[in-house]
C-alpha cells in the first residue's frame, strides 16, 4: 500500500519540476517598456576633439587617445516639448529668422513618454545559452514636438501625435558573452 501512495506523490513533484523546467527555458517572452525618451538628445561630433581638443564622450573614456582632452560630455543637439510648447511655438515672431531661440534648460522640455505596446521580445531558441538569444524592440512615443539643431546658425522642429512615431528593431542576435555554451 505505502508504495501506491508515494506513486501519485512521484508523479505530482515530477510534473511540477517538468512544468518550472521547461518555464525556464521559455521560447519567447515579450515585456512592457514603461517610462519615457529623455529631454533631449546628445551627440558627440567626431572631429571636436581633434580640432578643438574637446571630449563631447558621456563618460570622459577619451577614445581618441589624445592627451590632455577638456571633458564636456555630450553636446545637446535637440529638445522635446509638449505640441505647441517649443520656443517656435511661444515666439513666432522669431520665425523665420536664421537664429530663433535656442532651447535652453529649464525651458518647458518634457521626457516623451512610451505609449501601451512598447515591448522588448527575446527569442532564447530553446536553450539555456545566451549566446543565441535572439532580442527585438518596439517604442511607440506619445504627442511631443523635437526642435532640432539644423546647420550653422539655423533650428528647426517637428511635430507628431501619440503613436506616429514607432521605432522597430527587428530580431537580432544577442551580442556574445559567454563563448562556453554551444
């Protein structure tokens, strides 16, 4: 009798650590992307250093490897407003001269928020080996309006609704780390 009675018990922790096994090693997960798109957008332009004996890096790792860089970090280059908030949008008497005003900080930016379907899916093929993850993003924006640095002397702006702006990111392999596994 005693053996009959630990046969279901057997096959019950032997299901349950089937079913937490193969949940490990799930084919495809999908997770939300909640949050925002920062105030601005940076950029380190390549020949500043050189000409100007500046780093524009974000962490002074001095690429270059030239000696005595001043660190700056990055150079603001656009800024995001809520639609009909930039500095174009207050002041259209500036516009359409060469230089409207710039934006500056503490003027009215806004981080864009991410909109309901902004995902990230990882694809771990089945095995419990990153190296051949496979990894895909989307981020729908919400309304903002980007004013943008164009050529010397000269700003522009662009204005979009929540959802029309998606950034796509197909399935791409994962970046190795960890060459043990095959």
């Amino acid at each position: 009798m005693t053996k009959f009675r630990a046969l279901p018990g057997a096959l019950a922790t032997g299901t349950l650590l089937l079913a937490f096994t193969l949940s490990v090693y799930a084919t495809v997960t999908e997770n939300d992307i909640v949050g925002s798109q920062s105030k601005v957008d940076g950029s380190c332009v390549a020949p500043l250093p050189v000409f100007n004996g500046q780093n524009c890096t974000y962490n002074d790792t001095n690429p270059w490897m030239l000696p005595n860089l001043f660190w700056l970090g990055p150079i603001s280059t656009a800024g995001y407003y809520e639609v009909g908030q930039s500095p174009f949008a207050l002041d259209p008497s500036n516009v359409p001269t060469m230089t409207p005003p710039l934006p500056v900080i503490g003027d009215n930016k806004i981080e864009v928020p991410f909109l309901t379907n902004s995902i990230v899916t990882i694809d771990d093929n089945d095995t419990p080996c990153d190296t051949n993850d496979v990894i895909g993003a989307r981020f729908i924006l919400g309304a903002a309006t980007r004013a943008f640095a164009g050529g010397p002397g000269t700003w522009g702006e662009e204005t979009w609704g929540d959802g029309e702006i998606v950034y796509e990111f197909g399935m791409d392999p994962a970046p190795p780390r960890d060459r043990r596994c095959g």
